[in-house]
C-alpha cells in the first residue's frame, strides 16, 4: 500500500510539473496581408425575358444567351472560363394582393439564365461587358477581381505574419523579463482575396466600352503560434 500511496504522489507531482510547464508559453497572434494589381476579373451575368408563355421566355432567353456565348468564344473566352450559374422559369402571379377576394392567376412567365465569366485579360473587360448588353444581357450580378495564382501573394503574406508574430512574441518577453525559446505550435488561416482600400488608376479597354476601375487586391494570412519561456 505504501508502494502505491508513493507512486501516486509521484504521478501528482509529474502532473502539476508538467501543466506548470505547458503553463509556460507565451502565445500571440498575427495577421500578414499583401496587396498587388488584379490580372483577372470574375462577372456573373444573365438575361431574363418575360412573356405570357413559358416557351416563348425560355427560347427568348436561350437565344440571347447563345448569342452572348458566341461573342465570348470570338472575343477569346475560353470554354474553361464560363460556367452556367442558374437556369430558372417561374410564373408570373397576377390578383395575389386583392382585396376583392378574387383567385390569384397565372398571367406570363419569367426565364432567367445567369452565366459566370472569368476574364483573364482585363484590357477587354470594359468591351466585353458592353457587347454582352449589346447582345442581350440585362442582369449583372458581380463583378470581382482577382489573381490567377494566389500562391506566391500568399506566399509572402504568410511571411509577413510569421515575422509579426515573431516580434511581438519578443515583445512581450522582454516585457515580462523572461526569455523567449523555441515554437511549439503555430497554425494558420488563410484569408480570402478582397479589394483593397486604397485605389489604382482606373483600368479601361482601350476599345472603349464600359469603364471599370480595377483598383487592388489584398491577401491576408492569419498564424497563431506558441513559443516557449525558456527561463
């Protein structure tokens, strides 16, 4: 028994060693963000139409969404870069709000069908949007810039979080008079590509057409880390 009651007592003893240890961190947060030049722009657009019967507003709008997807194709959009978003047909109600009592009717339908583009040479943007009016489009329901590849503005952003991190863990040492160690842990969230604040010059197609400002893009990687008081 007494074997016991002393092993027991060392097992406690190791328990409160080891959280006074794990106790002994200095733990900080830091956010690195990143800003450049968009080279690609992302739009969603569509046509509705609307009519008393569903053929003719479905064929009114396949028409015209067939059209504006052949002058993407001939204004060197590929394939790979437009997606059908959403493709509806719903009814037009007419007497739902009456106060007379009457049944509320059908009278016409409305078709609607919304593409996604992704634009990789932004030169052509502003003419792009003007021809998909031309042709037909009426809805416009985005339009986002972006990068290709994101990798290497993470990259550096990452970086930049890393050394924030670093310096306010070295901070906060020397503020409490202790000395910073190794990192134990460090962990990371990556952030979304959003405009930036601050605006470029306004980027518009030397062809003319609609003139859009292209403005910035910001990167942010967020990094927790955990370094260890060595004394």
């Amino acid at each position: 028994m007494k074997k016991i009651a002393f092993l027991a007592a060392m097992l406690a003893v190791t328990a409160v060693g080891m959280a006074h240890a794990e106790e002994r961190r200095i733990m900080v947060d830091a956010v690195g963000t990143v800003q450049a030049e968009p080279d690609m722009a992302t739009i969603t657009l569509g046509v509705t139409n609307e009519d008393p019967q569903a053929s003719n507003a479905m064929q009114a709008t396949s028409d015209a969404v067939a059209q504006i997807l052949k002058r993407l194709e001939d204004m060197g959009i590929e394939a790979r870069d437009v997606q059908t978003r959403d493709l509806s047909l719903s009814p037009v109600w007419s007497g739902r709000n009456s106060s007379s009592g009457e049944q509320p009717e059908i009278s016409g339908f409305v078709a609607s069908n919304n593409v996604q583009v992704r634009v990789r040479d932004l030169t052509q943007l502003g003419t792009i949007m003007d021809a998909v009016i031309q042709d037909g489009a009426n809805n416009f329901g985005g339009l986002n810039f972006g990068v290709q590849d994101p990798t290497p503005l993470q990259t550096q952003a990452r970086a930049k979080a890393v050394a924030e991190a670093t310096a306010k863990a070295e901070q906060l040492a020397q503020a409490a008079n202790v000395t910073l160690g190794e990192v134990q842990q460090i962990s990371e969230q990556v952030g979304g590509i959003r405009p930036a604040p601050q605006m470029r010059a306004m980027a518009m197609s030397e062809a003319g057409g609609v003139p859009v400002a292209s403005g910035e893009i910001s990167v942010s990687v967020s990094v927790s880390m955990e370094f260890e008081i060595s004394n």
